[in-house]
C-alpha cells in the first residue's frame, strides 16, 4: 500500500541490479502490487515507510529493548499514525556493544513494526570503526530488508570516505547476490558543494545514494540530489512553540544538523518542496526530548504536530488517490 509513496527508488534499482525479484514491504496481508507480503518473523526496513519516529523524541527508558516498548506505548496512547515504525538513535548507546543495543532495540518490533533508520552523527572519515561494528550486526530484520544509517559529512576527507565505504558495500551486496541490511544515509549539513563531490565521486553508483535532508537544508540540495532525496526529517521542538498556522521553532538546547540555535521554519514552504521530488520521501519525525521535558509534554508536542502533518501529507502524497492516502495515513507500521 505504502510502496507507491516511500518504496526508495535507489535501494529498488541496487535490488534489480543484483537481479532479485520484487519484494513486499509490509505486513498487510493482501500486496496491492500482487507481491508475497511478509510473514510476522521479524521486522522491516526503510522501503515502504512514509513515517517514522525517531526514538529520541521521549527521553531514554532502561535499555534499548525497554525504551523501544515504552515509544510505542506513547505513541500508540496518542493514536500516532505508524506509531510502529521507529527511527532508532545512536545517541542512546551507552556502556554495551552495538550489536545488543541494536539487536535489543529492534526486538520489540518484530512481527509488527520497522525500523527505517538508524540516526547516528558518525562521519565515515572519522568513525569508520563505529560504522563497522554497525554494518557487521544482524538485527532482526526481514531478509532482503534495508535500514538506512545516517551519517554526516563534515570534513574535508568526508567525501572519499563514504565514496570508499559505498563501493565496498556494493562489491559486498553483488558478491553474496543479496541486498544489504544496512545502508548510508547521507547528510551534508551546511552546502550542496559537498554533496555535488559525493555524486562525482560515485559515478554510476550514485543512483544508489540515500540523501537526508530537513527544513534547513539548503535548497539547492534538492536540485542536486533529486531522486536521491529519500528521507525528509520533520523537526519538532515543544508544543507552545508550534502555532496554528504550522511555524515551529525549535527550543533552546535542541540541536538540528544545519539549523541556528532557536531557529524556526513553515511546514507549508518545506513540504511544497518535498512535493517536487519525483517520489515523496520518507518523513521521520524528530526534534530530541530535553531533559525537562516529561513523557506528557512529549506526548503534546507530537499530538500537536500531527494535524499540520496530516494536511502537508495530502498535498506530498498527491498522486495517491483519496481513500488509499487515507489507509497509508492509518497504518501501524
């Protein structure tokens, strides 16, 4: 249902590059592409995802495993829309190894939900250490299923490292015939100059690259990404500081990859120009909780959200007819 709004034309062209037939991303029982939907034995990836929460919003409970139930009581409590679909974060890694962090957080989605990405602020040039321990983990996810890592660009040798570590990933995925479990995500936050190299760089491998891109990102980014363009972050800040007619500002102490401190911005503008991309990306609702900031006030922020979200998804999705917009906006996951 989802597939004709989020499918992520790149990981599709990297799956008919390693020959493999078409797959259903979803749970629902009935594929409306005629594909064999996913038995409940794991949990999905990015293709397919229109919305996603980034587990940050609510401030951390116990360990991952426990924090991940906790987001979905929360959000399930609010009737959130794909309130089974979680962006997991970096950032909550304590003192434990990637892969039971990674593995824990995943575990309670299982059979019923998805993780798209996995937010991090790692840079290949300077963390290559920390990406590893992440590409070499096995969560429970769908065979054939991708999550998306995003990683930031923010030194002069950024470029060649990721040039570098996504055409290992690409000789990996051709020699064992199958699509990789995780994927970079790419976000360059302060010029399009950076992004411009990484396309030259990866020649024809750019056609496989995910980009990231938020309210701040400037906007040239999109002329030069296009396609490639296929996650957009909507940021949140607390509930009095988003209006009626859908500006939001940003508290003070949140810090967004590009954005000034206190900085706002329209929903209206940012979505106008999401919906010029050829395929709407997937929205991963963001913003880190305070650490004043209860569950209840977290609560409100996104219930405040969601209607300004809903009315912007209409005009993103517009090539999906009504009704059919209407069961992807009610989906779990």
């Amino acid at each position: 249902m989802a597939c004709q709004i989020a499918e992520n034309t790149p990981l599709a062209l990297l799956r008919e590059c390693l020959g493999l037939p078409a797959q259903c991303h979803s749970f629902r029982p009935k594929c409306i592409m005629g594909l064999n939907s996913q038995s409940r034995v794991s949990a999905l990836g990015a293709p397919g995802a229109a919305i996603g929460y980034c587990q940050a919003i609510f401030g951390r409970a116990g360990n991952a495993a426990t924090h991940t139930n906790h987001v979905l009581r929360l959000l399930r409590e609010i009737d959130a829309p794909w309130a089974n679909s979680h962006e997991m974060y970096w950032g909550h890694l304590k003192d434990e190894p990637a892969e039971q962090f990674l593995v824990g957080g995943m575990t309670p989605l299982v059979g019923n939900g998805r993780v798209p990405v996995l937010i991090t602020g790692l840079d290949p040039a300077a963390d290559l250490s920390a990406i590893d321990a992440i590409l070499n983990t096995r969560p429970p996810i769908t065979p054939g299923e991708t999550v998306l890592v995003r990683m930031l660009l923010t030194r002069d040798d950024s470029v060649e490292a990721t040039v570098s570590l996504l055409r290992g990933l690409v000789q990996r995925s051709l020699a064992a015939s199958e699509m990789p479990t995780w994927w970079p995500l790419v976000q360059a936050p302060t010029t399009v100059a950076v992004l411009q190299r990484l396309k030259d760089g990866l020649g024809d491998l750019w056609q496989y690259a995910n980009i990231a891109v938020n309210p701040f990102t400037p906007r040239d980014v999109c002329e030069v990404a296009g396609d490639q363009v296929t996650v957009a972050q909507v940021v949140v800040g607390a509930a009095q500081e988003i209006t009626s007619e859908g500006t939001i500002r940003l508290a003070k102490g949140i810090t967004i990859s590009g954005a000034a401190p206190l900085a706002s911005y329209s929903l209206a503008p940012y979505f106008e120009r999401l919906s010029e991309l050829e395929s709407p990306p997937t929205l991963i609702i963001l913003g880190p909780s305070l650490p004043s900031w209860t569950d209840e006030m977290n609560q409100e922020r996104i219930a405040k959200l969601l209607p300004h979200l809903r009315s912007e998804c209409s005009r993103l999705w517009h090539k999906v007819d009504p009704p059919r917009r209407e069961t992807v906006w009610r989906m779990s996951a």
